[in-house]
C-alpha cells in the first residue's frame, strides 16, 4: 500500500534512461522493464526527489489541469505497480534522514 505521507526511492538495481521526455526503467536482478510516457516521466522524477509523495502529488496538481482524485488515483496505480515490479521503494519519509536537533 502506498501512502503519501512515505517517500519513493530508486533501488540501487534499478537503472533508469529519459529520452525525449519519455523513460526506461530496467531492474537489473530480474531484467524486467517498464516504459513510462511523457506524464508517466513527470511522476517519476517528482516522486522520487520529492520529501514524499504528497509533496510531488501536489507539484503535479499545479503543473496538470486534472482532477485532484483522478490524478491521485492514476499515481497511486502508477507507484503500486513500479513497487511491485522491484523498480520503486516506498520508504517512510523520516527513514534515511538526518533527525531534528
């Protein structure tokens, strides 16, 4: 389950390619590939350099005219699948993080 509050990473074996706004990603241990589309590509960099996935959920409501729960749901869709195929680790956002003093 992919909650927004978490953050997304890139597996170390997970080698990915942008070519004219479009992307590959390739997981290296299973040789399985998924290509995303122009929008697809979008999700995918904000998700994954964003502090967590509600954060790129918002930056992609301003950047596309698209219902608020249709472009969560297709995120969602999006994000379970590339965690199921081993190419997107959802992590809790504090993980890997410096603590607060």
């Amino acid at each position: 389950m992919v909650s927004f509050a978490d953050r997304a990473a890139t597996p170390t074996h997970v080698l990915v390619r942008i070519l004219d706004r479009e992307s590959v990603l390739l997981n290296l241990e299973t040789e399985q590939y998924f290509g995303l589309d122009e929008t697809g590509t979008r999700m995918w960099q904000l998700v994954t350099g964003a502090p967590n996935i509600d954060a790129a959920y918002q930056e992609l409501l301003a950047e596309f005219d698209v219902e608020p729960e249709l472009l969560r749901s297709n995120l969602t869709e999006l994000l379970t699948r590339l965690v199921d195929s081993g190419l997107l680790q959802v992590l809790p956002a504090d993980v890997g993080t410096a603590p607060a003093i």
